[in-house]
C-alpha cells in the first residue's frame, strides 16, 4: 500500500491496524492472567504535513468497513421501510385516540384511553438501524450513543485532527470534554444522563481513534493542559514518519488484487466471527515463551520510568506501553488464524510487536519534545532563545537563572536544560575565578555559529 500510493510506511501500517481494531474490537482481549487483560482498540495520532496523501491511506484502509456498512443498510432497507409505514399508521391512530379525548366523560373513560396510547406507542417500537462501525468527526455524547446501539464499540479513521478541537471544548464554551472518551479506550462503564433524552449507558464502551493530522495539531495537543493532565495524550500512539515529497515516484503499481481480495476477507472474517457468549470478548492468551519475552519487556520498561530513566518525563505514556504491546499483538494474532482464541500468541509475534513498540517510543519522545511535555527541553529551548536574541557571547549561570526563572526558578531545574544545549554543542562551560565574596557561578561560552558567526 506505502509503495502503491507512496506514503510513508508508518502511515499505511497505523491505519491497517486501526482498521483491523475496527473489526475485532470488543470480541477480543488479550490475557496475561485472571484479572488482567487488554482490549484490542488502539488510539493514535500520525502527524504529517500536508501532501503526504493521507486521505488515500485511510481511504485503502478501511474500504472493506465501509463496504461492509453499505451492504447491512441494503439487507435492513426492507425491514426499515416496513417499520417506517408501521410508524405512520401508529402516528395517525394516535391523533385520533387523542382527538377522542374531548369526549371521554369519566376518569375510567380518560383512563381506558391512555392505557390504549401507551400500549400503542409500545407496539411502535424503535426503528431498525443499520449497524456501525465507523464515525465521522463527532461529539464525545454523538460517539456514545452510536456505541450503545452498535455493540459498545465505534471506530474513527480520519485524514484530519479536528476531532481535538472537538475535544478541547469547540462545543461545549472551552470546557474539555474527555470523559467518554478516556473510558472507551479502557472500556470503563460510561453513564450520560441527558436534557431531553434517554440516557446513555454503556458498560463495556470501546472505541478506536486513529487521527491522520498535521504537525500543528501537537502544538494544540500542548494548549489544552487537560489533554495531558487527564490522561489522553498517555493513551496516544504516536507517529512522525519523515516526508516523502520531493522523492516520490510519479509511475507506481496499483496494490495487487490478491493482496487487496485478502485485507478484505480478513476484516470481514473478524466482522462475522459470531459473538461469545453474552457477546463476552474471546481471550487471547500467550504461549509461555511469548509471556516470558513480554515480562522482560514490561520489567525493562518499568526501569526506564524510575527516576532518570530514559521515560521518566513522559511516565503517563510509558507506563502504558507494556499492555498497548499486547494490543498491537493481538491485532495481528486475529488476522493470522481463523479462530484466534484457539491458538496462543507466539514468541515470534511477541518479539515484532516489542520491535514495533520500541520504535514508538522514539516516536512519543519526538512527540513529546514537540507538546513541551519534556520540561528539560523546554528549558533548553528557552536559554537558547534568550541567548539569540540578545546576541550573547558567553553568560553565568547565574545570569541564565534570572532570565528564565518565572517557570524554572532553581538552579537545579535549569542545570539539566543548560546540560542539554553543552551536549548538543551550543554551549561550552568554562572554569570561572572564584569571586571574593559569594559562591562562584558558572561562565558559558556560546558557540559563534548560533549567530552566524565563524568560530573563532
């Protein structure tokens, strides 16, 4: 597909996968052991600049869910006709129950009538609705009420990240508004009461977000503290694949049938695998050598969360990396056996998707550098805009500190940032005479070529 449409690999890979999520969603889990399992769902954000040929990605990813609606709204279309002329009738018969309301003399009369309206408008019942998979940009109550009539489980794969804004408080006066949303990715019971309407209850919600954006949307991303605070930006796959514009191939293959006919069997195999029973999600377990590689996995990753590990700044996202892992697992598991609850993940499997994990976390680190999420660069960042605009040749420590103190306002919340720019060779410490009174501060050269100037 990358090849077919040249886009980068990543992009066609994280949109496969939502879509493979799509479709296996909700009637699968993967199981370490009792009490702990992972659903197959998987939110994700794939930042790339415009031209990258998005929209075509997910259009080739996720045809075979669209294909798969349009085919049940044609095999209801009969019934739905039948229930919209049922409905009419009932309509007409209650007007003229009501009309005949004037003439009841009695409270027994009254109340013979609105035993017959209510036993009416119970025949009516509720029209049948073609199911779902897929929603357009919607609001978090617009997603839960299409989950609690679609089996708890809705997906989004869209070419755009206006689904944040949404997020952020577009219709609801700036308020973020997270809450079903964050659920659905754990499946956590979600209860809507709502003015005007039935309420929304769902007690296993499962949704899929896979979100195809521009770099600007990070920065967004970064604007609402909520996102981060909350919970939202930990729960995010990131990808930042490098462009390929500039280098694109004009003449290219179209995507072989065969491979096209098998991507599509496949979801629809996971579409019409009948529910457990109780619609219950089948459990994937793991063979004993896979388990044993995900155990290491997990103990490595939970090292690097301690303090000064390499994910201590971002542990909201790194703690959630062992169980998205599992989840990447077994979205590859299902398409591989017909009956994937029959058959244990293997090692082999296990071993690519820690490989494919630990390439995601050099992706949230770009990601994250990019939200501000990592305070030591943020105050790198800030030193080094401080040391261009005032043209600075060399400065003290001391002298740093009170520039940038208004959020870094210790010596110690500044050195790592002042490490960071020695590092990267923007700046040089050197040794300072020691003054006669007073403790001595640290001198920095600054490196000439920052403001275009030769070296000396």
């Amino acid at each position: 597909m990358a090849d077919s449409i040249q886009a980068p690999f990543e992009l066609a890979l994280i949109n496969a996968l939502g879509a493979t999520a799509a479709a296996a969603q909700r009637k699968f889990r993967v199981s370490i052991h009792d009490g702990y399992s992972e659903p197959l769902n998987i939110f994700a954000l794939a930042a790339m600049l415009p031209g990258e040929r998005k929209s075509s990605v997910v259009e080739a990813c996720r045809f075979p869910l669209v294909e798969w609606e349009e085919e049940q709204a044609g095999l209801i279309e009969p019934d739905l006709k039948r229930a919209l002329a049922e409905r009419q009738i009932h309509e007409e018969t209650q007007k003229a129950l009501l009309a005949s309301a004037k003439k009841c003399q009695t409270t027994d009369e009254r109340t013979a009538l609105a035993c017959e309206l209510a036993a009416l408008q119970d025949e009516a019942g509720d029209l049948p609705t073609a199911p779902r998979l897929l929603a357009d940009d919607a609001t978090p109550e617009a997603l839960a009420v299409l989950m609690s009539k679609h089996h708890q489980r809705i997906a989004m794969l869209e070419a755009e990240g206006g689904f944040f804004d949404t997020l952020s408080g577009r219709y609801t006066g700036g308020v973020p508004n997270l809450d079903a949303v964050l659920k659905a990715w754990s499946g956590e019971a979600v209860r809507i009461d709502r003015r005007h309407a039935d309420p929304v209850i769902l007690n296993e919600p499962t949704l899929t977000l896979i979100l195809n954006a521009q770099p600007e949307v990070l920065s967004g991303l970064a604007q609402t503290s909520s996102f981060r605070g909350r919970g939202l930006v930990g729960r995010l796959l990131f990808l930042l694949p490098k462009s390929l514009v500039g280098g694109l191939a004009v003449e290219t293959r179209p995507i072989s049938s065969d491979i096209r006919e098998a991507y599509r069997r496949t979801l629809l195999r996971l579409l019409d695998q009948p529910w457990n029973d109780g619609q219950r999600p089948y459990l994937l377990r793991l063979d004993a050598d896979a388990r044993r590689l995900w155990l290491d996995f997990a103990q490595g990753i939970e090292r690097q969360l301690a303090e000064g590990g390499a994910l201590h700044t971002m542990r909201d996202w790194g703690g959630k990396l062992p169980g998205q892992t599992l989840r990447l697992a077994g979205l590859v598991h299902v398409t591989l056996h017909s009956h994937p609850h029959e058959v244990g993940i293997d090692a082999a499997l296990m071993a690519a998707a820690i490989r494919l994990s630990e390439y995601l976390i050099e992706y949230a680190k770009a990601a994250y550098n990019l939200l501000g999420a990592d305070d030591t660069i943020e105050c790198a960042k800030a030193i080094l805009k401080w040391l261009t605009l005032e043209r600075l040749d060399s400065f003290t420590a001391r002298a740093c500190l009170e520039k940038i103190k208004g959020r870094w306002p210790k010596m110690e919340q500044v050195n790592p940032g002042l490490s960071v720019l020695e590092d990267r060779g923007y700046i040089l410490s050197e040794v300072a005479e020691s003054p006669k009174r007073g403790r001595p501060s640290r001198v920095y050269l600054v490196n000439p070529a920052l403001h275009g100037r030769p070296p000396c």
